[in-house]
C-alpha cells in the first residue's frame, strides 16, 4: 500500500474517533433517562465541549472527501511522488492537530491548521 493510502487509512481512524468523541459526550450530557425516553422535550444545547467537538467533525467532514478523491486519483494513476507523499503527510498532521486546538479554543493557530 503506498504511503498516500496509508495516510488516507489513518486519515479515516482518525473520522472514527471524531465521530465517537462527540457522540460519547452528548451521551454523558443527556444521560441514559433521555437517551432511553420518547425524546418529546426538546434537546438542551450542547456543552462547549461537546458543539466543539461537533464542530471539528463537521469540519473534518468538509475536507476529508476532496482529500479522499485526490489520493484515490494518484494512487489509480501512478502518480505517487514526494509532492503528494508530504501532501498527504501535512493533511494527517494538520487534522491530527486541529481536533485538540479546537477543543481548548486556541484562537488564530486554529485557522492556520
């Protein structure tokens, strides 16, 4: 497997944990009584914590298809070079990097990653 796949296949693991971090929270903060019940009440809002978490998968879930696609067409053309191999390398670091940024609120670095 070529180094750009590797990086998408982290790439995905990394989407798996973003999807349950927030969903484990949510979960800690309505409790099983309205996980469990009818869910007529409307739904309180979510902590900090858990819309920023939210908020990072939503935004992981924005860039992560065209990077998906880009791999997919080198890879499938031959087309593997450093170029792509750093490409893939900065794109995994830098969402590797940003759940945690988001998470504490750091300002500006955030939107450099």
């Amino acid at each position: 497997m070529s180094f750009e796949l590797t990086m998408l296949a982290w790439t995905l693991v990394l989407a798996l944990v973003q999807v349950l971090l927030p969903a484990v929270v949510r979960n800690r903060e309505l409790g099983m009584r309205y996980q469990a019940g009818p869910r007529d009440a409307a739904v309180p809002p979510p902590s900090k914590l858990s819309g920023r978490l939210m908020r990072a998968q939503s935004n992981l879930f924005e860039t992560l298809p065209v990077f998906a696609i880009a791999v997919l067409i080198v890879h499938v053309a031959g087309r593997e070079n450093a170029l792509t191999h750093y490409g893939a390398l900065a794109y995994f670091v830098a969402r590797l990097v940003y759940v945690p940024l988001y998470v504490f609120g750091v300002p500006f670095l955030r939107s450099l990653v």
